[in-house]
C-alpha cells in the first residue's frame, strides 16, 4: 500500500486503542481500508493496461510533436 494508506491505518490503530470508536465505525472503517486497498490494487492495474495499450509510450503529446519537429 500506499504511504497515504499506512498513515490512515495508523490513525485508525491509535483511534481504536484509545476506544474513541464504536463497534459500527470499527467495522465501517475495517470495510472502507479493504476497499480502498482493491481499488488502489486496481487503478495500478489500469494504468499499466493504458501503458501498455499506448505501445509503451510514456512520453506527452507535446513532447513527442517537439521532438519531432
């Protein structure tokens, strides 16, 4: 995961052990950590699909038209 989503995770470890969470909130933010974990998962596998679609060609548009003026 992400640093982003380690930070989170550590925000909600320290929440819970303080016991400033219900039982509700624990089990909607466990729900949410999940889901953001699959569509993290997911958006890598997207972009190297789009990459890869590109025919491996990282470069801008703006770039690649200068270059080749």
């Amino acid at each position: 995961m992400t640093e982003k989503s380690d930070e989170i995770k550590e925000r909600i470890a320290k929440l819970k052990a303080d016991g400033k969470l219900s039982a509700e909130a624990e089990a909607l933010l466990d729900e949410l950590i999940v889901e953001f974990a699959e569509m993290e998962r997911s958006n890598r596998a997207l972009r190297k699909a789009a990459l890869k679609a590109a025919g491996g060609q990282a470069m801008s548009t703006r770039l690649r038209d200068a270059l080749y003026e």
